[in-house]
C-alpha cells in the first residue's frame, strides 16, 4: 500500500495519486469517456439542427446535396475507416507490446488522416470555386458561377468525378445547408487535425522512450479519440453526400 | 474491504477485465463488416433501383440504420465497449441516451407553424457585408 | 394617492379582461410560497432556539430518516403544484387562444420603436389607440432583432420575432392611458422603446378615427408645411428630386438663381418664374429638357401656388427633401405635449434618429 | 468519520511542519504546480478577482438606476455595463466559484485520495479559465459587448461590438469547466480510498459529482452555439438567421439547453456546502441521507429538461411550454426535500451559531423565497406578465447571490482554517454573516415590487414611470450594505491568513475526512498514510456535544453559542 512510489523501468508507471496500476488505468478510460460524452453533445446539438432544417427544406437540402462529390465523400469514409482498423491494430499491439508494429499501424493512421484532409481540400476548393461557401459571396442556381469551372474539379481522376447536375431549390435554404456542412464538415475536420497532432505526439513519445509512456494506455486513449473521429464522419457521410429524394 | 485494495465494485461487476486485448482475427472481421456497410450503404443510396430509390422516408431510415450498424461495430469491439466495465458502458450507451434529450426541441417545432414569413429579408444579420451583390438599385 | 409608502401601487393596474383572473392566480401563488416560507423558517427558528447548543433538552434517538416524512414533504407539493399547473394552464391557453372577433392590427418592431398600423390604414408609432372592451389582436413582426411588446396594464406580453409572425391577444376593460414597454434587450436604445396604449370610449374612438386618426392633424400648417404637403400631394418628387436626373431638374437651390432656357433667354427664379414654371410650364423650358412637365394651370389655386413657392425656397440640397407626407406628420414630439415617446425623441434617441437615418436612406 | 489507519509496521513518523503551502515558496511552485490544493487556492484568487470586477458593475448598475433618467452612463455604456456584470458573474464566477475552489481543494481530502485523477489537466483547466477571463476582459477593454450575457440572436449578430471576441473567452472558459468535470468524475468514481462507498461518501460529493455530470452533458452544447454565433459573425455563415430561412429561437433553445441546467452547476455544489455545514453545526448525523444525494441526481438529470420554461413567450408552441412547465413544477420537489431534509436535521440536535451555519441559514431563507418565486415563473401564466421584468431578476438573483454565493461564503469560511491552518475573528464573522443577509434582501425585495409593477430589465431609463423610483433607491440602498458584506470578509479573511491564530487541525469538531485524518493546513500528499473508511460520515453525537456546552465554554471556536 505505501509502496507508491514510482518504480521506473520496472513495468509501467504509477504516478503518485494512485494506489496501483490497475487504478491508474481505469481512471484514464473513465476519464477519456467522459470527455467522449462531452463531444457527443457537442456534435449532438450539430445533428439536431441538422435535422431540423432537413424536416423544414428537405426539398433544396436534396437539391444542395447533388453539388457534393458523393464519391469523394465515399474514398473518405474508406480512408477513414481504414485508419481506425489500423488504430485497433495499434492498440492490439500497444497491448502485446509490440512497439514496432504499433508505430508501424500509427503511422498508417496518420497517413490516412493526411490523405482525408487532401481529399477535404478538393472538395472545399470546389466548392469555393462554384460560389457555395456560405458567405457573402454565395451564389446559388446562378448560371454564372455554376457553369464555371474548378481546377479542383478537373483535376479529378475520371473515376471519381460526377455528372454536373443542375442548382435546384431555394437559394437561401441552400446557403443553409452549405453553412451547416460547413460547420460539421469543418468541426469534424478540426478534430482530425487534433487527432493529427494527438498521434504525432504519440508516436514521437514512444520513439524517444519517454517516461509518460510506460504502458499500452495512451494508445488506447489516442485510439478511442480517434474511433470516435471515425464514428462521427460514419453519420456524416450519409447525412450529407447520400440525401434520398 | 478485505483485501486493502481499491474498490473495484465497478469493474468486478462488469464482469470483464479491463485490458481485454481484441485478437487480430476480430479486428479483421469488423473491419470486413465495416467496409461491406460502407459499400452497402453507398449502393442503397446510389444505385437502387428507380421505384424504391423516390421513397424518402424509408430510404433515409435506411441509410441511417447502416450507420447505426457501423457505429455498434466501432463502438463495441473498436472502443472496447462490448468487453468494457460496466461503469464505460453506462458512459457509453448514457451519451448516445443524453444525445437525444436534445430532440425534446422537436416536439416544439413539430407543433407550431414555423414556416418563415415568405420573402423576409430586411437587415443583414452578420457584421460583414452580405447580400450586397444583387441589389436592383 | 395615500400618504408614505401607501401612496405607491404594488400592483399595475388591471386594465383588462384577463388582468383580475391573472391577479388571482399570481396572489394565490404567492400566498403559497409565503406559506411555505413562514412553514419552513418557523421550523428553522424553533429548532435552532430550543437545540441550540447547552439547552437542556432531549437529544435521545435521533432521527436519520424516516421515509414516511419524505414521501408526506414529496406528495403534498407535488399535489399542489400539479393544481397550479393545472390552473395556470388553462388561463394560459385561454389567453393565447386568438378571439375570432377582433379588431385586428399589426404591429412592427424596430430598433427602437413601435410601428402599429390600423385595417382602417390609420399608422402610428408608439402608440396604439384601441375601444375599451373590444377584443385586440396584434399580429407582429419585428425588423431586426428580438423584441417583446410587453403591455404591463393588459398582463399581456409576447415576442416579436424575425422572420415571423406572432400574434398577442387582449381585451381592454378600462379608458385610460397605458404602458408599452419592450422587454426584450434589443440594442442600445432598449430602454427608450416605449410607447403608449390609449384605451378609449366608443364616441372618443369614433372621433379620433374621425380625424384620421393622427392628433396633430388639427394643429394649422405653416405655409412651408402646406406647400412641402401639396408636393408630396402632387408627386412632384417623382421627377423633381435631389439632384438633376433626365427628366426634371432638381429645385434645391432653385430659388433667385438665373435660369437658362431654351430659346436662348435667361430670367432670375423669383416667385413670378416660379408660379409660371408651375401654372404654365411651357412658356419657358429650361434649357436641356424637353416639355414633359404636366400643366397645373387649373389644378392648383393661387394659394397653393404661394405656398409651393414657399417651400421651394426652403430646399437646400441637405435638408428638407422629399419626405413622404404620412411619415413627417406624424413624427411624435412635434407639438408640446410631454409624453414619454416626446421626451425620448427629444433626447435625441428613438423615433427622431431611426427616421432621419431611414429616410436618408431611401 | 471512523476510518483507520493501517499500521504496516512503520514507525509513526515525527509530526512535520510541512504543508502545502511552505512546502515551495517560489512563484514557479505555484503556477506549475499540479497540486490539487495549490489550484484550489489558484481559483479561489482568480474568481475573487472577477468577482470584483461583477461586483463594480454591479454597483455602476445600482447607481444609474437611482434617477429615472440615469446619472452618469450613456445608454451604450449601460449596456456594456450590465452585460459585463452578468458576463462576469455567471461565467467567471458562479458556474466556477464553489467546484473549482472548494470542489478542487476538497473532493481527493473528502474520499481519502492523494490527488485528483489529472493534477496536470487540472492546472490546464485553471490557465484555460484565466485565458478565458482574460480574452472577456480584453473584449470589453477594445469596446465591449452590449448584447447581455444570454446572447440572443440576431442582436448579437448584427451588433458591432467585441462580442465574438468575448465568445471565444466564453467557449474557452467553458471547456476548462468540461476538463474539470471530467476531473471529478474520473476522481470521485476511481479515487474512492477502501471503504469510502457510495453511500458512505459527504453529501458534498454527491453533490459535486451531480454538478460535473451537468457540466459535460450540458457545456458542449452551449459552447458549440455561440460558436455558431462566433462563425455567423465572423464568415457568414447564417444557421440562426431568419433571412435563409433559419430560426433564431433556435439559438434561445440550445442555449437554454445549457443555460437552465447551468442554474444547477451553480446552485448543487451549494447544496453540498450546506449539507456539510448544517450537520457540523447541529452536531448531529443528516435527516434523509439517500434522499438528499438521489434529489441531487434527480435535479442534475430533470433539470435538462425544463429549459423551455425560459421561452413561454417566445413564440415556442403551447403544446411545447405545457410540457415545460409540468416538468418545472416536478422540479421544485427534490429541492423541496432538501429544505425540509435540512430543516429537520436541527431537530434534536445540538445547534451552534458560528459563522459559516450563520451563512446557511441565511442560504436556506434566500433560497425559499428565491425558489417559491421560481414557482411563479414555472407557471405558464404568471410567466407572461413577469418575464423579462425586474421580478426575474430579484429571482434569480435570490436563487444565485442567494444561493451559491452564500453556501460559497459560508464554504469558504467552513474550511478557512483547513485551506490556511488559521482562524479568523467569530465577531467579525458573524457580524459579515448578518450584514450580507440583511443588504441582500434589502437589495432585491424591493426588485420583485417594481418586477411585478412591470419595469423590464436591463433598462436604463424609467422616466415614463417614476412612481418606480423608490425601489430602485432602496434595493441600491440595500446594494451598498450588500456590497459592504461582501467586502467584510475579503478583508478579515485576508487578514486572517496571514496573522489568524493557529488552528488545530480540527477546530470545528467536525466529522470527515479532511477534519479527523489530516493536518490544518494539509501536507501536499494529503494523508500521512493510506486510510481506509469504515464507517458513516455523518456520526455526531448531539447528546455528548451539548453536554460539554453546559456548564463551561470549552475554548473552541466560537463558544457556547
């Protein structure tokens, strides 16, 4: 019992206010889902009113939603999901104690999150270029700015470009779905960027054998981080790119 | 407290140990159901054949059970939810429970007419320019 | 009017139908939370007097719970306050239930002032003028922000929403002036947002709709006032506006300027010019525009003619143009009369600066 | 508390004038310290700091409204007034005062834990919430912000003041609240020593842990709304703007959604500092133990779902508010069983007036009268006439000054000598105790007359109106004492700290953890040695303890009455 002081080298860490290991532990999880709880709220007020202004203009949010790259939204969820296995590979192996492999997977991770935010990037670019940033220099059902094209379009590999369709709805309910995929596309791209920053400092903290990672843990804690990035988009992707008429 | 330990009630009753280690067989099978939704979901909404694909409402409960699904996938074996304590159970099934207070707000525009006065627009409501564009005048 | 603290209301007067019946269920819930606070600090005080520390009392078996006791102090507020709700619910609804016969008026909300526009086409700002005992209701819209017409006397509040319509209810009971307030903090001037509720007699109603439903139409006009109302009366601000455009030359100014016209001639703008311009435009057209001008030779009498002159000359490209008659004479603070909207335009504040600036707007 | 402390063959170590607080001297110690109690104290100046800052706009507030044509302000800069008040007070203040100083210093002594379960994110929660402070004061210093704490759309929107400056200190302010709740939870579930069970466990506890659960259920929504305000000012973005169709009660209802619940963040941790102090006082085991913890729950969860009784009037439908308003009378129940919890709790007990059970006393007549006038609010008709009046504001003023800032007060002074190891002087105490309950309800009575006689809030002016005049002079009148009260104490317990006489480490006779098993001050790993808990919290014996009062005053604190 009052042998708590920290023995290094000697298994993983405990840190001062905590009885054992197995304490410590759990006190991280328990922690980490509370603060997973938090972000579900903080999604969850996004998807309400989402779903509000679908009800109230579900026939221009269907018209809005044709602009988007259904295919490039479905590469992301593909990226996505594949680094969230490579994350549960990480944490399987962060549990055996395989370090290499682990960094290995983590890597992976990043990769991916990098190649979601390039995709990210042409489909904000064109849609910049078309005039559906919601601010004021919003154009919609505008022939003008409709037609015009956008190296982010063009650049495109055949495969993963749409037909064009036409701008149809109430300009101004469509500027509303632009701000709210904006919003939750843009927090959720924020979040990704955490996870960015999160898995780096991870993975540079194993690599120097820093004595804050002493067990499979922070792993864990980085992982649920990024499952819960992952489930977010997994409503996303649905909610915004495959709109039924 | 016979054991001079710490209380562990939550964990002991979940019935589980906390450091479950998902075995690379599972993690491969999830990630096989994972991509098969995706695929399906993506074929639901894209390629469905013409009379079922005008149906909204069913389409849409469709597309989101597909998700759900995916969403009990991640959060049961990826979060480790399904091997989790008790104790991550109740965060975990509470938020998702907690997220649909939010939807008390429905009942409030479900029964009055919201509908926005048709053609109202007076000032603009941000501090930057907007609108300014198409003006007649 | 008493004498000390007697003098002073604890209530504001109920002045409409719904009034008595809100009084007696805000009263009834007062009465029990006075109840209950006398209840609850009579136990404090007696319990902390007789325990209190080194009195000689019986501390023998204490008590650590009793769920008997519990469930008594659970059930007998739940009791009353599910009456309450219920009482409360049905004045509720029965004073947001919209009266089918009922003298109908809109209102508009603005940072900071009332608009109230009468079906008779009767426009006012900052006051309503409604028949006592006849149901009111004011559908309303605000322009901005959020504001709230709260009217204290009628017990009567509700928002004003963007984008919306709403509607408030009531039914006045009692003649007499009454308080429009905004409750909802909308802006710098919030508090200046105030205007007044005329509750009046059938005959006294009938009068002021009589008179176009504006108290400063009696008042005489000045010969500028005249001459600017005649402007205004003959649309003569449709060509002739601020500035030179295609069709009119512009007035401002206009008046002992020399005229160029076009047959080569030129004359100084006197009154003379000035009646012939406008009795028998052709006579003289001023260089570069052609003969569009209507002849109002038979039209307008020779005092109107004076009058026009008048308010011709007053024009200067800064001040006076072409404001819509309705709107300038019915601008509140014009005459003496210190009511609360006067002394608020006089500051400065409220109705005065939000017209000046949406006017120079236009 | 019985609790034992296990003998492992270690020889009982010489008692050591170590403490936390001489532990390190230098400022460096201070500001990188991850000590639970060094943060505590941390809170405890900052939110004094802001406080104060609330405090004189508050007065400037009191001050104006004495002339119905006002006195010194513009009407902008009265604006500005009021919303720096409410801003301060709510969100630097009263949602953080009694979790993060008392909850922070007390919650690891309570449950027989060394530390928190984060120290470190617990320093990042404090510089989160000076960053935060520091951004409002930056956005009122670069012009201010006019559009009252409740932030309505389109008003803040449209308004060019700093206000997206001070939501983003608002948004930062919140996410240290979220860390510090996540703390609690993370703490009060894990951190538990042997034996400390739940229903072993101080009602303070319970209380806090209720608090922390609505601040992570509720926070995140209100800080994703005025983000949404922040990128509706900044980008364009329209999501409440009525001209794309949007609705701006929208924004009324997610910011309730938090808002209403916030009033229990506020107001739960005083029910915990209570319950504490009333049971110290009457030396006797609390009336209703499971029902006082399960009314907190109670409240922490009903309480999300009345927000909608802010909103009678603003055009949410009837069906709507009815459902908000039954819910809201529910609601008066678990804070009714509480009153009567505490109530009962002198009953055969063995009652001393020192001066923290000076401020709960006070708290438990302020709280009555400011939740018996929540009940005229909860009814959707009296609501109509008195929303948006003066009579909500003495309401809620009587439910938060009332309520949290008493139970804060009279927290502070409960464990004065366990932060500091010193006691201040009774007299003066007690004598702050009855000046704060006397200018307090001077204050705000009068704002319930003039509420009720129709004067809106946040005006500036009533010259349409002077028949009000007189309440505004006395509840200004009632502000000065008030503001004296408060100031009382900042200078006798500052006073204290530095040359109070040295107090034992149990001066209260108190049970608990933090009385019975560690020093006054305490030493930075709390306990000398591992404890375990064996049994109630709560077991005073009234008989006993008056019984020493009887014939001779036995020196401790505060004599035989």
């Amino acid at each position: 019992m009052s042998d708590h002081v920290a023995k290094h080298g000697d298994g993983p860490e405990v840190y001062f206010q905590y009885e054992d290991i197995d304490q410590q532990q759990e006190s991280y999880v328990v922690g980490m889902w509370s603060f997973l709880v938090t972000e579900v709220m903080f999604f969850g007020a996004l998807f309400l009113i989402y779903t509000l202004y679908r009800w109230k203009f579900h026939g221009t949010f269907f018209g809005a939603h044709e602009q988007l790259n259904w295919k490039m939204g479905g590469l992301n969820t593909m990226v996505l999901l594949f680094s969230s296995v490579m994350v549960a590979f990480a944490v399987h192996f962060a549990q055996k104690g395989k370090t290499n492999k682990q960094l290995v997977c983590l890597g992976v991770t990043l990769l991916c999150a990098f190649g979601f935010l390039v995709i990210k990037t042409f489909e904000y670019g064109a849609k910049f270029d078309h005039h559906l940033f919601p601010n004021h220099s919003f154009s919609y059902a505008d022939p003008e700015h409709h037609e015009s094209k956008s190296w982010w379009d063009e650049a495109l590999p055949a495969a993963l470009k749409i037909e064009k369709h036409e701008q149809e709805g109430n300009p101004k309910n469509a500027r509303l779905f632009y701000s709210i995929y904006f919003t939750m596309t843009g927090l959720h791209g924020l979040h990704v960027i955490i996870g960015i920053i999160a898995i780096t400092a991870l993975m540079v903290l194993i690599k120097i054998r820093s004595p804050l990672i002493t067990d499979y843990i922070p792993t864990e804690l980085v992982g649920l981080y990024w499952h819960f990035v992952d489930l977010v988009w997994i409503f996303l992707y649905p909610l915004f790119y495959l709109i039924p008429r | 407290m016979a054991d001079h330990g710490h209380d562990h009630s939550e964990m002991t009753k979940g019935g589980a140990h906390a450091n479950h280690i998902l075995s690379e067989r599972t993690i491969l099978i999830v990630a096989g159901g994972l991509f098969f939704l995706m695929a399906l979901t993506i074929g639901a909404a894209i390629y469905m054949p013409e009379p079922f694909k005008g149906w909204t409402i069913p389409m849409q409960c469709l597309a989101l059970a597909i998700a759900v699904a995916k969403a009990c996938l991640v959060v049961y074996y990826y979060m480790g939810v399904k091997f989790g304590t008790r104790l991550i159970k109740i965060f975990a099934y509470g938020g998702f429970v907690w997220f649909f207070m939010l939807f008390i707000m429905m009942i409030d525009y479900t029964t009055r007419p919201m509908e926005p006065v048709p053609g109202w627009e007076k000032q603009t409501s941000s501090a930057l320019p907007r609108d300014t564009v198409k003006n007649p005048e | 009017m008493g004498w000390g603290p007697f003098q002073y209301n604890i209530m504001p007067e109920p002045a409409s139908e719904h009034a008595p019946y809100y009084d007696a269920l805000f009263m009834t819930i007062t009465g029990l939370a006075v109840f209950f606070t006398i209840t609850v600090v009579a136990m404090i005080i007696f319990f902390a007097a007789r325990y209190r520390r080194g009195t000689k009392v019986n501390r023998k078996n204490i008590l650590t719970h009793h769920t008997g006791l519990e469930l008594i102090w659970m059930g007998v507020p739940l009791v009353l306050a599910f009456l309450m709700f219920g009482w409360s619910t049905k004045n509720y609804m029965a004073v947001r239930t919209m009266p089918k016969e009922a003298t109908e008026i809109f209102c508009i909300g603005k940072k900071w002032m009332w608009h109230f526009q009468h079906m008779n086409g009767v426009r006012e700002n900052n006051e309503l003028h409604v028949v006592v005992g006849k149901p009111v209701k004011i559908t309303m819209i605000s322009q901005d922000v959020i504001h709230a017409l709260y009217l204290p006397e009628m017990r009567a509040q509700y928002m004003v929403v963007p984008g919306r319509y709403t509607e408030l209810a009531f039914t006045p009971t009692k003649p007499g002036r009454y308080k429009i307030l905004c409750a909802m903090h909308c802006g710098t001037q919030h508090s200046e947002m105030v205007g007044q509720l005329y509750v009046m007699n059938p005959s006294e109603y009938a009068d002021w709709v009589d008179k176009g439903g504006n108290k400063y139409k009696n008042k005489p006009l000045t010969i500028q006032e005249a001459g600017a109302q005649i402007y205004s009366e003959k649309g003569c601000a449709n060509c002739h506006t601020g500035t030179d455009n295609p069709r009119a030359p512009t007035l401002v100014g206009i008046y002992e300027k020399t005229r160029k016209f076009t047959d080569g001639t030129s004359a100084v703008a006197d009154r003379e010019y000035l009646r012939e311009a406008i009795k028998m435009p052709h006579n003289r057209l001023t260089a570069g525009w052609e003969n569009t001008m209507p002849v109002y030779g038979g039209t307008l009498t020779e005092l109107q003619v004076l009058q026009l002159a008048e308010y011709i000359k007053t024009l200067t490209p800064g001040k006076g143009d072409f404001v819509r008659q309705d709107v300038k004479h019915s601008t509140p603070g014009s005459d003496g009369d210190s009511s609360a909207v006067d002394i608020a335009n006089k500051g400065g504040s409220a109705g005065n600066a939000q017209f000046r600036t949406s006017e120079e707007r236009r | 508390m019985s609790s034992t402390v296990i003998e492992q063959g270690t020889v009982e170590k010489p008692h050591s004038e170590k403490n936390y607080l001489n532990a390190d001297h230098t400022l460096k110690s201070w500001l990188l310290t991850v000590d639970h109690k060094r943060i505590g104290i941390l809170y405890l100046i900052s939110v004094t700091f802001f406080f104060f800052i609330g405090a004189i706009a508050a007065a400037m507030i009191r001050y104006e409204l004495t002339s119905p044509k006002g006195i010194l302000l513009s009407s902008e800069v009265y604006n500005k007034t009021f919303s720096a008040h409410g801003i301060y007070m709510v969100f630097q203040f009263l949602v953080v005062a009694i979790p993060a100083v008392l909850g922070n210093f007390l919650i690891p002594i309570m449950i027989g834990a060394r530390d928190m379960a984060f120290p470190r994110l617990n320093l990042l929660s404090w510089y989160m919430f000076i960053t935060g402070g520091a951004l409002i004061t930056l956005s009122f210093i670069l012009g201010g912000v006019d559009a009252g704490w409740t932030f309505y759309v389109p008003l803040s929107t449209i308004s060019e003041n700093q206000i997206s400056l001070c939501l983003v200190g608002i948004f930062i302010t919140g996410f240290s609240s979220i860390f510090t709740g996540v703390n609690f939870i993370a703490t009060i579930h894990k951190m538990r020593a042997p034996g400390m069970t739940w229903y072993r466990l101080p009602l303070f506890i319970w209380a806090h842990y209720a608090t922390a659960v609505v601040v992570i259920l509720g926070t995140p929504v209100v800080a994703i709304t005025l983000f949404l305000v922040v990128v509706e000012r900044g980008f364009g973005f329209g999501i409440f703007s009525p001209e794309l169709g949007g609705d701006p009660v929208l924004f009324q209802h997610l910011f309730w959604f938090y808002s209403h619940p916030a009033v229990y963040i506020m107001i739960l941790p005083a029910f915990g500092v209570v319950s504490e102090i009333i049971t110290c006082f009457s030396r006797r085991p609390i009336f209703g133990y499971r029902f006082i913890a399960y009314s907190s729950l109670a409240i922490a969860f009903l309480g999300f779902a009345v927000w909608g009784h802010h909103m009678f009037i603003s055009s949410q439908s009837a069906f709507q508010g009815i459902v908000f308003s039954i819910i809201t009378w529910v609601l008066a129940i678990p804070s009714a069983i509480k009153m009567f919890n505490w109530a009962t709790t002198m009953y055969k007990g063995s009652v001393h007036f020192s001066t923290p059970m000076l401020y709960a006393l006070g708290f438990m007549g302020l709280f009555l009268i400011g939740g018996l006038t929540g009940l005229h609010l909860a009814s959707l008709d009296t609501d109509i006439h008195v929303t948006g009046t003066y009579f909500i504001v003495a309401h809620f003023h009587y439910v938060m000054v009332g309520g949290t800032i008493l139970g804060y007060l009279g927290g502070i002074h409960f464990w004065f000598p366990k932060m500091f190891g010193r006691t201040y002087s009774e007299v003066w105490g007690r004598m702050s105790a009855m000046i704060v309950f006397v200018g307090f309800n001077l204050t705000f009575f009068p704002q319930f007359m003039v509420g009720y006689l129709g004067m809106p809030r946040r005006y500036h002016y009533y010259y349409f109106a002077p028949e009000w005049q007189i309440y505004h002079v006395l509840s200004t009148a009632g502000s000065s004492i008030l503001g004296l009260g408060f100031l009382m104490p900042g200078i006798y317990l500052t006073y204290a700290i530095f040359k109070g006489k040295k107090a034992g480490a149990n001066p209260w006779g108190a049970k608990g953890l933090e009385w019975e098993n560690c020093d006054s001050p305490p030493i930075t790993e709390n306990f000398e040695k591992p404890i375990i808990v064996t049994g109630s919290v709560y077991d005073y014996n009234p008989e006993e303890d008056s019984k020493l009062y009887e014939d001779e005053d036995t020196g401790m604190l505060g004599g035989k009455y």
